[in-house]
C-alpha cells in the first residue's frame, strides 16, 4: 500500500504515514493545563534537524510481548526527557523469544532503566522519499514474509543505504483497531481508562 502511495508524489519528497488500523494514544501524566505532548509534531521536529533521515516513531514493551511487534535497537543520540532520539542499528519483524537476535534488541538502561522492555515501532512514521526504492526492491523481487510484504524488512534494507532514526516516546502506547475481537479490546480499555466502564 505504501509503495502504491509512490504516484501520488509530484517530486521526491519527505512523507508522514500512519497507520489505519493502529490508534495511538498518550498514557502518561501532563501538567494541568498542559496540552498532550505530540508524538507526530516531536517527530517532525527531529526530521527537520537532519533532513533526509527517516524517524520512526518508537515506544516500549515487556520483553514477553517483543515477539507481537517490529522491534528495534540503536545508539543515542538525545535523551529525553520524555522523548529519546536514537540512530538505529537493528530491525526485526516480530522476533521469536527464542531468536538470539532478540538480546541485541533489548534496549540500553538509559531508556529502560528497569531492565527487561524492548523497543518496538509504534506506528507512526516520517519517511525521507529513499524508502520508495528500498519497497520497489521487496515488491519486484516478491520477497514476502507471512505471505505478505512488509514494511519492516524496507525499512532494515534502507539502513543499508542511510541512517535512520528513532523517536522513543514511553508514554505513547498504541492499540490495535483493524480486526474486530482487537478493536473491542481496544475500546474497551479505552472506556475503563476514560472512566465510562467499570
């Protein structure tokens, strides 16, 4: 679908895409009065200082649940906080607890000071128009993973070519809408959290 999107550019150019299917939400406090920090604006701000890098919206789970999601590591460059910016080093779709790969992915105590949480990518991102080439490559040479072409092994070629980036935002969580027994869970986590179910 993303790389579909590719005709709808005039030129070349730096692109948000977020997700249909995954609802972003902030779990953590805020100052009265205060707006909700913007995941999307922190990430835009973080391209700007190095146009030309993809960012990739980051947040953090239990190590149990690495296996559900696209899981990164990386270096840091800016510590938060809220907000960390990492250069990504390593990307794996959904590894398995058994997977070796699966300790590098276990993050720096900088961003998880209590140990035993990794990385994953939260849905969000902000791509530089270099991510179109690396899609071309999984979609003409129909390397499909789960019976699908996938995003995560795009963006693991494009690092092969150029840096690319992490926002880490723990206070953003996300919840899966695009199956109906998902969205259930999701609203209702989201009544309880709002106080309209009990």
């Amino acid at each position: 679908a993303v790389y579909c999107g590719m005709q709808c550019f005039r030129k070349p150019e730096p692109f948000i895409l977020l997700l249909g299917d995954v609802l972003l939400y902030h779990d953590g406090l805020k100052p009265p009065g205060q707006p909700t920090p913007s995941l999307i604006s922190d990430m835009i701000q973080a391209y700007d200082k190095k146009p030309g890098t993809s960012i990739l919206g980051l947040t953090l789970v239990d190590n149990a649940y690495a296996n559900k999601y696209g899981c990164v590591n990386g270096t840091i460059e800016e510590h938060g906080p809220p907000t960390s910016i990492l250069d990504l080093k390593v990307i794996v779709e959904k590894p398995q607890l058994s997977d070796p790969i699966i300790q590098e992915l276990i993050p720096p105590t900088a961003v998880s000071p209590h140990g035993g949480q990794t990385m994953i990518i939260l849905g969000p991102y902000v791509f530089s128009p270099s991510i179109f080439d690396s899609l071309k490559h999984e979609v003409e040479m129909g390397e499909r993973h789960n019976g699908e072409i996938q995003l995560t092994p795009s963006i693991q070629r494009l690092l092969e070519s150029e840096h690319v980036r992490g926002l880490l935002h723990p206070e953003y969580s996300s919840l899966d809408i695009g199956v109906p027994h998902e969205y259930a869970i999701s609203m209702n986590h989201l009544g309880m959290k709002a106080g309209y179910l009990h």
